[in-house]
C-alpha cells in the first residue's frame, strides 16, 4: 500500500496550522421540535458547554407513557475522531429509531472534533454533557422534555467506532465526578475503537480494507492523540494502563459488538477478554461474519443491533 493515500481516502488535506480541510458533503437535518404529522420522533438542540461550542440534539418520541419515565441514552456518534456531527442525517435518523424502538430518550452529542481538539476534549465534551444532564435532573428550570418523561436513574452511554471509546472513556470518568441522582446503568460499545504499537493479525489480515484500512486507522490515530504520544497511549490501549484496569470493576454492565472481519476486532475481544478479568460485567456478540461498518449498509444488521441494545436496556 506504498502508494495509498489516507488522506485522499478521506478527503481531508490538513493545513500549516494543523487543521483540517474537509473536502466532503454530509446531508445533515435540522431539528423537529414541533412534531408534525409525517414525522415519527420530535427533536431539539441544546447547548452543554458555551464556552468550548459543544451541544446536543435531544430526541423525544412521539407519546411518551404516562405511566413510567424512559431510559436516556447519552449517544456518541462515529467518525474517526475527524469526522461527522450529530446533525448529519445517518445518526439523526439513527438516533430516531432509538428514540422510537426502545424506546427513550436520546441526547446525541455533537462533540468537538480533532485534529483542532485532540483527546482528552472529546472525553471532556462527554463528562460536560453527563454534568449538563445531571443539572437538568436537579434543576426546576431543566429542559421540560428530561423534566417530564426522563428517568436519571436509567442511564446509558452508546457509542459507536471512535464514539464507543468515548463511551468508555467517559464512563471511567464518570466514576471521578458526583452525578447522582444521575446513574449509569450501562455502557454499549459497537464496534469499538481501539489499537497499539504492535500489530493485530486482524489489522494485518484486514490491512485494505474498503472502509478502514490500515494507514486511514493509523492517520486517525494520529491526528487525535496528544502530540507526542503513540498508539500504546491509554486513551487508545486502555488495556496497556493498570489504573484503568483496576478501575473497570467499578464500571457497571458492558455490551460489546463487533465482527469478525472488522481490522479492529482483535484489540475489541482483548478488550473484553482483559474486562472479565478485570472482573467487569461484559456482555459481548461477536459475529464471525461481517465487516467493519456493516451495520451502515445492511438493514438487517441494523435491526438485529437494535435489537441487541433494547435487549441489554
């Protein structure tokens, strides 16, 4: 792969400054807060940090019940730390059918993106987000929609690719910070984003892969961990760091899912195999066949993903 360009398989150029021009277009939608009658799920945007830009979209379906109070998943959306927005219309119409099938309510964060932010800002966007939802539980004037119908005790991190190491990032800390009466009662990882210095035989086996191959992987990597660091760095290797380890105990339950002909799947069951010894609570499903994004192009993996969430929720 001498001659393959990761940059030109994503469509960036990075810039003298360190930026990223982006030489793409992503069909985004705006929010919906007013239902209307063609639409199945109301949706609306609010700010979690003024200071660093970042906000949410918040999605409600259409007759919450009466009776109960819903789940809130706190949702993190793919991208290779570089790419996408909460507004871009694969996750908005992702987040929907959460929303709608679970069902609950969604807050999708539209965290800040590298290579202008490095890590830790996305982990930070995450506990800034889990803080703002705390405050909406405790507060008179929170929003009515989390006022009204959310159920704070019954909250879930979802994340997938780059946004599942979010997920899990931001749940180890979370453990830091006092958020009750908010409390996570789980964390999904689908298809989470993990690597290291050595290589995997998956990520060797899988090294062109049509969607991530090798250097694009690598290129991510690169353009979102702090300078200086490699891909052993804890925020990539969590499994490498024995603080992290000794802390996952502490996490509560864990769904994991991958496939087999993911370039990543290596480093996701090592993950799990190291969570169990850990004696962490993991449930995973690893299917043998499938490709890394799959669940993008194929409706049924989708549904069966779902599927799995509602399950686990």
């Amino acid at each position: 792969m001498s001659k393959f360009d990761p940059y030109e398989h994503l469509k960036i150029s990075l810039n003298h400054d360190g930026s990223l021009t982006r030489n793409y277009s992503v069909q985004t939608l705006n929010p919906n807060p007013e239902l209307l009658q063609s639409q199945t799920v109301a949706s609306k945007d609010a700010t979690i940090n003024p200071r660093t830009n970042t906000w949410a979209r918040i999605f409600r379906p259409p007759k919450p019940p009466s009776s109960s109070r819903l789940p809130v998943i706190i949702y993190f959306h793919s991208g290779g730390w570089i790419a996408h927005s909460a507004a871009d219309i694969l996750y908005h119409e992702k987040c929907t059918r959460y929303a709608t099938e679970i069902p609950s309510l969604v807050i999708s964060l539209n965290y800040r993106l590298a290579p202008e932010h490095r890590l830790p800002a996305q982990y930070e966007d995450a506990i800034d987000t889990l803080s703002w939802l705390r405050n909406q539980a405790v507060s008179s004037s929170g929003d009515p929609w989390l006022r009204d119908y959310a159920d704070f005790s019954r909250c879930y991190l979802l994340g997938r690719q780059n946004g599942a190491n979010i997920a899990f990032n931001a749940a180890l800390r979370s453990l830091d910070v006092d958020l009750s009466p908010l409390k996570i009662s789980g964390i999904i990882l689908n298809q989470p984003m993990f690597s290291g210095v050595h290589r995997t035989k998956s990520e060797l086996k899988y090294a062109t892969d049509d969607l991530l191959p090798l250097p694009v992987l690598d290129l991510m990597w690169e353009l979102a961990l702090p300078k200086g660091t490699d891909r052993d760095h804890r925020y990539c290797n969590p499994m490498k760091d024995g603080v992290q380890q000794r802390k996952i105990r502490d996490l509560g339950r864990c769904l994991v899912i991958g496939y087999g002909e993911d370039p990543t799947i290596d480093k996701q069951q090592e993950f799990v195999t190291k969570w169990v010894g850990c004696g962490g609570k993991v449930e995973a499903h690893f299917d043998d066949v499938g490709f890394h994004g799959i669940d993008l192009v194929d409706s049924k993996r989708a549904a069966f993903n779902l599927k799995l969430v509602k399950e686990f929720i």
